[in-house]
C-alpha cells in the first residue's frame, strides 16, 4: 500500500473520530426538540462564525470551482464573488429572522411563514424548496467524495464504495447528534477548508516556478487565441482573459453554443442570484433560530466570509485553475508550447474539470504522503460541511412541518427526535441515489438546487421588510419561480423530452434569474389583486415588531440613500453588465506591457471589487445596523412555537 494511502486513512480515521465523538455528546445534550433540532437556540459566536462559514463554502468550493476557473477562465472567476453575495443575503434576512424565532419560538422556516401567512400551502412549499435543495447539493458532495477517494486511494477503493462509506459517518454523527454536533464539526471542518485551498493553491504556484513564472506564462496565454472558448466577440481577446459582453442572445446551452464563453455580465450577475439562495434556503432560516444572539452575524459577513474566504479564492483558487493551464491540464496550451510544465493529465482534466484538485494532491505524494493524506480530509471536511448542514435542517423540517403538524400535533420530544432522525436517514439515501446516477459537474449541479434556494427571497421578504406581499402571491410565486428554474435547467428539457425552443440558460441568464423573472411575474400582480384587511393587520402585527426593534436611529436614516447607491452600484460594476470594463480598463489581455498592476486587467478588477465589496458589507452589517444587536430587549411569547395552545395569539 503506498504511504499517502497509509496516511489518507490515518487522518481520516482520526477525522471520523471526532466527527462521532461530536455525535454522541450533541446527542446526550439533546433533552427536547428544540436543542435537537436548533442546537436550543445556544449557539455561541464562534461556533456559528466557523460554522455558517463552512455550510456557505463546501465542496463545490474546494473541488469544482477550481475545476470551472481551468475550464472556463478569467471570466468565471467573477463567480468567487459568491463569498459576498451569498452574506449578502445574510445581512437581508438573518438578524430579521432571529428576532422572529426569538420571539415566536419557531423552529423551522416553515413554522414561521405560514404562521405570518395564516395558510399551510406556503409550508409544504418551504419543505419541497429544502428538499429540492437538500437532496442534489448532498448528493453531488457525496459523489465527490467518493470520486476523491478513488483517485488518491489509485483506486483501491471504487468511487461507489468510497460515497456510501463516507456517507454512513455522516450519517451517524448528524442524526445522533443534530444540529449541535453539525455546528462544532463545521468549526473544524470551517479552518481545514481555508487551509486545504491555500496548501493546494501554493503547489500549483509552486509548480509553476513561482510567481513570476506564472504571471508570465499568463501573459503568453492571452497574447493567443489558444483555449476552450477561443476569442471574444468584438475586441478577440483570449476568452479566459476577458467576459464576452454583456449578454448574448442565444436559445440557451444544448441549442446554441455562446460565442467566447458563457459568462457574460448578465451571467455573471444571475449565477450570483443563484449562489445567493444557499443564505436563503430554508436551512439557513434554522441557523438563524439557533443563536442565542445576532453578535455573530456581521463577523461572519463581514470578515470570516466576504474578507478571509474572498481573498482566499481570488488568490489561491485562481492559483489552482488558471495555473492548470500552464501545467499540463490543456493540450492544446500544451501543443501550442505556451506550458511551462506537463506533470498534470491533461485528458482526464479536460474531461472531468472538477479532478484537477485531486491531481494536484497526487503531485506531492511521493515527497509529503503526510500531506496528501491531510488535504484530503481538508477536502473531505469541506464537502461535508454544507451536507451535514442541510440533512440536519431538513430532517427537522419534515418531522415539524409535515409529521407535527398533520399526523401528529402532539408529539413529544422523544418521538420528534426520533422522526428527525428517520428524516436524516431518508435524505442521505436519496442523496446517494443522486451521487450515484449523476454525472453532472459538482458546482453546476449544486447551481440548481441554488437556484432553487434563491426563489425564497420573495417569501423572507415579505415576512422581514414587505408587509403587502399577500399569502397567495408569496405562494403561487414561489411555485411559478420553482417552475421557472425547472424549465429552464437542463432537468426541463429532459421532462419534455427536448422540445422546449430554447436550452440551458436561454440568453447566457441562469436558471435562478428566469425563476424569480417568473415569480415576481406571479408574486406582484397577485399581491396586489389579494389585499385583505385583516390580513394586512394580521401580518403588521410582525412588522411593527420589527419596525420597534429594529428601525434605524433617525440621525442614520439620511444614509438608506447612500446604501441604496453603494449596493446598486457594487452589483452592476462588480458582477454585472458594467464588469465588462474590467477587461481592459486595467491595460489589454494580449499587451502584458500595458498591464498597469502587472497582472491581466479582469484579475485586478475582480480583486478591486473584492475589496470594494468587503466595504459595502462592512457598510450595511455594521453602520446600516443590519446585522448587530437590538438595542431594544426583545420578550419571548413561547420558547417553542408548540409550546403555544392551538389558536393561542402569537402578537
């Protein structure tokens, strides 16, 4: 057996340890079903800093999106953006959400909408949203795991058993210890994630002779017009250096093919709504439930995520895929005698994008087989993460908001623990099924159950700032959103058997763009044709509650204003239509003596509003007081919203 594979299982073997070790203690500190299923709202603040870190950024991070950046370039790197959109999302809801479930006593997303609502169709919604969500994101993480310990294992353990094998501790640890043996293993799983991606990216630096070696064989690749998507419309750039416009007007992937790329500013900007949904997936409605204050909403925002995670993935992720380039992974960069090496494999990168990762750990195996074994339970932590997350939120959301709720109104705790845990055990078993049968790349398969995920904003909206968005226009939009992403995925050109006009992202707009195109279609017009009196005052019941705790201070009110501009702003410029000025503004692709930082102008501009983007959050988290404490304490009408009496007022 060869030494990596020999410390491959040691480190995960002492992984799998703590791992179950968190399983047990969280599943003798569960007395109720509130401390199962929401960790007792007592969730301390690094605990939830690392935690909903780790659940944001998980395997499709670590192993995909380096996969996508070789793939495609430069122009999908604006994706990395996602480490500010999705707290972005945070910042809109979390703090809103917390004061809801703090003072109601809700424990699922579920509970709390259809109790603002007063109707139960809203709620079997939500539940179908976490499942839609659950179920493909677990699965394609399991898959890659089972994938990663088959290439670095040489495949002495398949792909197949490698997932189920993995799976079972998973499995083991969430449904025994619930959402508080989920948190203290996502602190760990949090920091190996952040170190696995800066090791991996420094191989690949080191690979390539080091910075300077790399910059220059960047600057030899643009001045070609070598590459997967050729060059640009208009000004022939080297697509990987430049995004090809602002939108394209095609029928969509599997109809026609965008010409230098797919990743137009239109794009860009509707794959950033998609990664957006993982803040407002119903699992993160739980995670705000579980706090015991919001003290750790804006860190996380601010500076665990839009901060350390961003220059993470600027740096070290664009280390690992446009590296790749260089490095052997493209051959047709390799025939053209633009690589500064060959050592990786080329044919099965170029087939399988999300491989690359495990090639790099396979290039440091014969000199630190310790290390190989270290970034593979870095990698392993990383997939897990959000997996552990979503099986333990939706376990909790199908025992309280369909068993609970319809088959059993009194069931105690014990009882609803246990349904939690069957509800584990059936997600991870439909997950597995998904890991085994697909074959979709990680990240773009996780951007549907995303985008799905993103078609609560309406909903979190209207119970958080919208009091006039109605219960039948939240409803009938979300399912006409759900249907919107379904029809334009390529999941609804297999129900209609291909004869829809048009493919996969019609007009380069992701799939969570036409979504919420089609649910505000429904969602406005239905709102507004809908109003009811006392469903209105029902309704404001919550929103004066919120107005009371949580209005800005009258001398920060001239800055709404300011915060409207700043965010409109950041998005159009940062990763939308006007992003594609940064691929020049900063010298051209092809002339590296007109680079004015000395590295491709669409690099520099992405770090610019990384920058800029940590600012505009730091903005709203903290000076807009979107994410900090209310100064105002708020009084508790139940600990559990089934502590309530039927019919009992919740205001």
């Amino acid at each position: 057996m060869a030494p990596k594979v020999i410390w491959l299982f040691a480190f995960v073997g002492l992984y799998w340890a703590y791992c179950v070790f968190w399983g047990i203690k969280g599943a003798m500190t569960a007395k109720t079903a509130s401390d199962y299923f929401i960790a007792g709202r007592r969730l301390s603040l690094w605990v939830f800093i690392l935690a909903a870190t780790a659940t944001s950024f998980s395997g499709w991070t670590f192993m995909g999106h380096p996969g996508l950046v070789y793939r495609d370039g430069f122009q999908y790197a604006y994706a990395s953006f996602y480490t500010i959109t999705i707290p972005f999302t945070g910042v809109m809801f979390l703090k809103r959400q917390w004061m809801l479930g703090k003072r109601f006593g809700y424990v699922t997303p579920g509970e709390m909408l259809s109790d603002y609502f007063r109707g139960d169709a809203i709620r079997i919604l939500v539940v179908l949203v976490a499942l839609l969500f659950s179920i493909p994101y677990l699965g394609v993480q399991l898959g890659a795991s089972g994938f990663l310990f088959n290439v670095l294992t040489d495949d002495l353990i398949s792909k197949t058993t490698g997932t189920w094998l993995l799976s079972l501790v998973v499995l083991i640890y969430v449904a025994s210890g619930g959402l508080r043996a989920v948190a203290y293993v996502d602190t760990v799983q949090c920091v190996l994630l952040a170190v696995g991606i800066m090791i991996t990216g420094l191989i690949a630096l080191d690979l390539a002779g080091g910075w300077a070696a790399l910059n220059q064989g960047f600057a030899n690749l643009a001045a070609s017009d070598v590459g997967k998507w050729g060059t640009t419309p208009g000004d022939a750039y080297n697509a990987y250096f430049a995004i090809p416009g602002v939108i394209q007007f095609t029928a969509g992937l599997g109809k026609e093919t965008p010409v230098g790329g797919l990743w137009t500013g239109i794009m860009v900007l509707t794959y950033m709504f998609a990664l957006m949904g993982i803040q407002s997936a119903p699992a993160f409605t739980m995670w705000a439930f579980g706090n015991a204050d919001p003290k750790p909403f804006a860190p996380q925002q601010v500076w665990a995520s839009s901060f350390c995670i961003g220059g993470i993935l600027f740096f070290f992720t664009a280390f690992q895929g446009m590296g790749a380039h260089l490095l052997g992974a493209n051959p047709a960069v390799s025939e053209a005698g633009l690589a500064l090496s060959n050592v990786l494999d080329g044919e099965a990168i170029s087939a399988k994008p999300d491989s690359l990762v495990p090639y790099y750990f396979n290039q440091i195996a014969d000199a630190a087989p310790w290390l190989v074994g270290l970034l593979a339970v870095c990698a392993l932590a990383a997939m897990q993460s959000t997996g552990a997350a979503y099986m333990s939120t939706a376990g909790g959301m199908l025992t309280r908001d369909l068993y609970k709720r319809y088959l059993n109104p009194t069931a105690d705790h014990a009882t609803q623990k246990l349904f939690g845990r069957m509800g584990v055990a059936f997600i991870v078993i439909s997950a597995l099924l998904v890991a085994t049968f697909s074959s979709d790349a990680l990240v773009l398969l996780g951007g549907l159950a995303v985008a799905f995920g993103f078609q609560m904003w309406p909903s979190l909206a209207a119970v958080t700032w919208f009091p006039w968005i109605t219960r039948q226009g939240a409803t009938w939009g979300l399912a006409a959103g759900l249907l919107g992403v379904i029809f334009t995925e390529t999941i609804g050109q297999q129900i209609t058997g291909g004869a829809l006009p048009w493919g996969r992202w019609p007009m380069t707009i992701h799939s969570a763009g036409w979504g919420m195109l089609c649910n505000l279609a429904v969602l406005i017009p239905v709102s507004m044709a809908t109003q009811n009196a006392d469903d209105t005052a029902h309704r404001m019941i919550y929103h004066n509650f919120l107005r009371e705790h949580s209005s800005l201070p009258v001398d920060k009110k001239k800055l709404v204003p300011i915060a409207w501009i700043v965010t409109l702003g950041w998005m159009f410029f940062g990763i939308g239509p006007g992003a594609v000025i940064g691929n020049d503004i900063f010298g051209a692709p092809n002339d590296a003596a007109s680079w004015t930082f000395g590295i491709p102008s669409i690099w520099a501009w992405q770090i610019l509003f990384w920058l800029l983007g940590c600012g505009m959050m730091w903005f709203l988290a903290y000076k807009m007081e979107m994410s900090t404490v209310p100064e105002k304490e708020i009084e508790v009408l139940a600990e559990d919203i089934g502590d309530l009496a039927p019919g009992q007022s919740r205001g």
